[in-house]
C-alpha cells in the first residue's frame, strides 16, 4: 500500500515547484502583458524581477529603473532592441542610451503560445552574452 505522507508530500511538491518555474500553460496572442523574468547579474547574482511588455518598442521591468528599447521585431518571435538602467555600480557604457550609460543589448525569443521566452543580454553591445529568461 503506498505510503499516504510521501503521496501528499509529492503532490505539494509538483503544486509548489512545478507551478512556479514554468509557463502557465495559458496560451496568449501577443508578448504583450506581464512576466516573471529571471536574469543574472554582471557579478554573479541572480535577478527575478516582473517584466511589462508595454508594445512592440517597449517594456518595463523592476530592477534599477530597467527599461526595454525594441528595435526589431522579426516574425513576431524574435523581438531585438537595448536595455537600459538608471545605475550599475559594475559597469559604465562610453555611449549613453535613454540618458545613461548603463545599457546593453537584448535579444528575447518567444515560443508559441507567448507564455514563456528564452533570449540574452549584453553589456555596451560588446557581444558577451548572459541568458534572460522569461514566463507567465
């Protein structure tokens, strides 16, 4: 007879872990909307922060004023553009973006059901990139 506690204790898990590290399942119609997003820092430190989509120029995200500038939207897949911050103690672009010069570029690819995208960023546009991930 299987044990009634390890049941439970499975079935919490796949309810707590397996809900909040993936896509929702929900299909959308567009990337526009709001996402949980998960980068890592220039030093080392991972970031989760939620991540407006506004339209196909911009979105907004809550780390250090981050904004997103599209520039390309190739098939409705392959959005391209720069991100840009109000400060970054690690770094300092030559060239300033949006008034700052902490920037970089973003590259996000979307799946088809807009519930999740996997993409990198770079810093100044040097081209060392670092993955940025996203669901909702």
């Amino acid at each position: 007879m299987p044990n009634p506690i390890k049941i439970l204790a499975l079935l919490y898990a796949i309810a707590v872990v397996g809900c909040a590290t993936g896509p929702s399942g929900k299909t959308f119609d567009s990337a526009m909307g709001e996402w949980n997003t998960r980068f890592t820092t220039i030093s080392g430190k991972p970031e989760s922060p939620r991540m407006t989509i506004i339209d196909e120029t911009k979105a907004t995200y809550g780390y250090a004023g981050g904004r997103i500038f599209f520039d390309a939207v190739n098939d409705q897949r392959k959005w391209e553009g720069y991100w840009v911050e109000d400060y970054g103690p690690n770094m300092s672009c030559a060239e300033k973006k949006d008034g700052s010069d902490v920037w970089g570029r973003v590259v996000f690819r979307f799946n088809d059901a807009y519930n999740s995208f996997d993409g990198d960023w770079d810093t100044c546009g040097e081209g060392k990139k670092f993955p940025w991930t996203g669901y909702r």
